[in-house]
C-alpha cells in the first residue's frame, strides 16, 4: 500500500478538519495560536504534497522552489493576494479558495462596525467600564445609519450583501464598481452605481468591500479623503492595504473624518513587501474615533468550520486527480502547455 501524502496546516483546524485529512493524508498542524513564520512553514512543507494556508500565510516563487513535492493549495480564504498564483502555475500546484462561505459574516460585521462607530458603542462600553455609570450625561452624540447616504466600493457578493442588510435601515445607497454590468446593476434599482468620485463627494459612511490588487492598494489616500464631505466616517471590513492609515490617521487629526473603524490592517497584508509594522498610533490611541476588530470578519464558528473543510476537500479532490472546487488557476493546462508538441 502506498503511503499517505503529507498535508500541512499552518494553523489550528477544527476537529472535523483534522478527522476529514486525516482519513487520506498523514497531517501536520500548527497548534499553537502563534502563527509560524515564512521559513518554518516552508521548512515543514519540503516533503508536504497538500498544504492548508490562512490569512497569516504567504506563499511565493521561492516557497515553491523548495517544496518540489506540493500539489495543491487550500487557502481557508476568499482573497488570495498573499500566494503567487502564477508561480504556483508554474510549478504545477493547484490554488483554491472558498470564494462564498465568507460573504454572509463579513456583511454582519460591516453593519456592526457601521453602528458601533457612528453610535459610539464601544466608547460608551469602555467609559462604563473604566468609571461605573450613574445616570444619563448630554454626551456621546454621533451618527446613526437612517436616512444616511451610504457609499459602498466594490459591489461584488460581500458590496451587495452589506447594500441587501442596509436596506432595512434606510439608507440612500450609492455602490462604486466597475466591474458591474448594466444587467446587474438594473437589478439592484435601491442602488445608485456612481463614480468612486461621487460617492466620496457624497456618503456619510463609506463601506470598502474590495479585493486587494494593484490597482486597488491605497485607493484610500490622502487625494481621496480629502474628495469626501468632512465629517463622513470610513469602514474597512474587506483587506487592510486598501487604506492608507497614515493618510486616515493625518484626515481625522485635521477633523475632516469623523472615524474610521476597520477588521483588516495594512501591517498584516504578508505579500507586500514595504508593509508597515504594525496600527498607526494615532489611530489606537484610546481617545481617537475608531473601532478595530482583530480580522474577526468569518470568525462565526459555524461558518469558520465549514471554511476549513471546503478547503480540506479541495485538498484531498487535487490529491485524487480531480479537480478541485474553487480552483483559481489550472496548472494541468499550464504543464500540457509547456509539453513539447507530439512528432
């Protein structure tokens, strides 16, 4: 009997995950919360024919170099801009995401950031925390989300999730996407398809929903805020680097934003090499106007479970020759490409 392929996981999985690997594949996992760093991942991966990678993996031409076994892998992911996919071609290796299971959460969260920045929610829980609480005081105004003009950039599944759970509140509701076509956004009549400059130039909250390219690295800059009416507040549930933090910190020091509340983070966007290291100070600073969440976006457990296991499946479907779900490139056609044509 030939033995079992080597999967590894570069963190901890639910059990179900491991049950699922384990019934096909020797499995390695990270157990530990600290993530393991680039070297150690590729060292335990030289033997590895399946790899399972998260949001704090990142995977390049040179990973590959020194795994010449890796067949396959699943990101527990639906943005991918931390593994070279071209280089995975290149080597052979299947990538897969699961590019739907986290749509649904990370619309909630946008909501909940959404309130709690405008309704300074946290801020209220901090103070009663930090000082007791004695009775109502005339403070804390902020913003609530009726009849606001809501921006939304980017109206692909998590863009029309975050506009179809805004409904309720009654929002006007403007969405910036180029990629939308006329069908689609004829669809969606409670939704005005507008130009990224209008929605700056008129949205009192402005929702990112994304993905991370190199187009849309720092579409948040110092040229776009300064486009967006003072007082507006910025949500980013989608990838950290979308926004310059520094050029936010900079906006709300001046009082142009009113805040900013985010779930992803420059510092944590692996693959780009000139990342900061870690929140601009000016934007944790306890009496700044913000409300972060430590890329909470999927964490339902339900939803996290089944992440991991339609990630395992692909894993083990490219293991068997098939292919995989949620494949976001075919090395079979890039090798057959590269074969020499038949005398």
């Amino acid at each position: 009997m030939a033995p079992k392929p080597k999967v590894l996981a570069t963190n901890p999985v639910f059990p179900e995950t491991q049950a699922l690997l384990e019934a096909h594949a020797t499995v390695e996992i990270n157990r530990s919360l600290d993530p393991w760093s680039y070297q150690e991942v590729r060292q335990r991966c030289r033997d590895a024919a399946g790899l399972l990678v998260f949001m704090n993996d990142s995977i390049d031409a040179n990973f590959f170099a020194a795994c010449p076994d890796l067949r396959v892998i699943g990101a527990a992911l639906k943005g991918f801009d931390n593994i070279d996919v071209q280089a995975a071609t290149d080597a052979g290796v299947w990538v897969t995401i699961v590019p739907d299971l986290l749509t649904i959460p990370t619309a909630e969260l946008a909501i909940g950031l959404m309130l709690s920045l405008g309704r300074n929610i946290v801020t209220g829980d901090r103070n009663i925390k930090a000082n007791g609480y004695s009775g109502w005081r005339a403070e804390l105004y902020g913003a609530g989300l009726a009849s606001a003009t809501v921006g939304i950039v980017g109206f692909g599944l998590v863009g029309r999730a975050i506009a179809e759970r805004l409904a309720g509140f009654q929002c006007r509701l403007l969405a910036y996407d180029q990629s939308v076509s006329v069908a689609l956004a004829a669809s969606w009549p409670s939704v005005t398809m507008t130009s990224l400059e209008d929605v700056m130039a008129r949205s009192d909250y402005v929702v990112l929903a994304l993905p991370l390219t190199d187009d849309t690295r720092h579409l948040i800059n110092s040229r776009t805020i300064a486009a967006m009416k003072r007082g507006a507040r910025l949500v980013n549930p989608a990838r950290g680097s979308l926004v310059d933090e520094s050029a936010v910190a900079d906006a709300i020091g001046r009082g142009h934003l009113a805040g900013y509340a985010a779930d992803a983070f420059e510092c944590e966007d692996w693959a780009l090499e000139h990342r900061p290291s870690g929140i601009d100070r000016r934007l944790t600073d306890l009496s700044a106007p913000t409300v972060f969440t430590p890329h909470i976006g999927s964490a339902v457990t339900d939803v996290r479970r089944e992440i991991e296991l339609s990630a395992a499946r692909s894993i083990l479907d490219a293991l068997a020759g098939r292919v995989p779900s949620g494949a976001v490139n075919d090395p079979g056609k890039q090798l057959a490409h590269a074969q020499p044509a038949a005398r």
